[in-house]
C-alpha cells in the first residue's frame, strides 16, 4: 500500500479530494481521485491508502470505522 500524501475535503464534507504530492510545494501535486461519501458525516478521514490494485483503496475515519473504495 502507498498513503496519499495529500487529502482535502469541503466544508460539507461531501467531497475527499486525494492526491500524491510530488515536492514540497503544494502546486505540484497530482489529483489520483476525488471520491464522494467516504466516511460518515461528521467523521474526519485519519487513513486512506491506495492498494496494490489501482482499482481499490481503503479508509478509516475518526469513528472507527473502515471503508474499501473501489473505483472503475
């Protein structure tokens, strides 16, 4: 598994932006996913890690619990 180096969030929490910065300048950043309803409302995102299959990703929110994204 490689952990994303960067994650971002709306206010609403609606929407988990998740890249992989390549340098210390936030700019030069690559966008992997941009991944609705990934934890619960009201949670934050502590982990989301990419597997070793690039169609597969989990999370772990601040509640406890862990989510497999799957992606096309």
């Amino acid at each position: 598994m490689s952990a994303a180096g960067l994650l971002g969030a709306k206010r609403s929490s609606s929407v988990l932006s998740v890249g992989r910065r390549k340098s210390s300048d936030p700019a030069n950043t690559d966008l992997l996913r941009v991944v609705d309803d990934a934890h619960q409302p009201g949670q934050s995102v502590i982990l989301c890690a990419f597997t070793t299959l690039p169609t597969v990703a989990v999370c772990v929110d601040s509640g406890g619990s862990g989510y497999q994204l799957s992606f096309r």
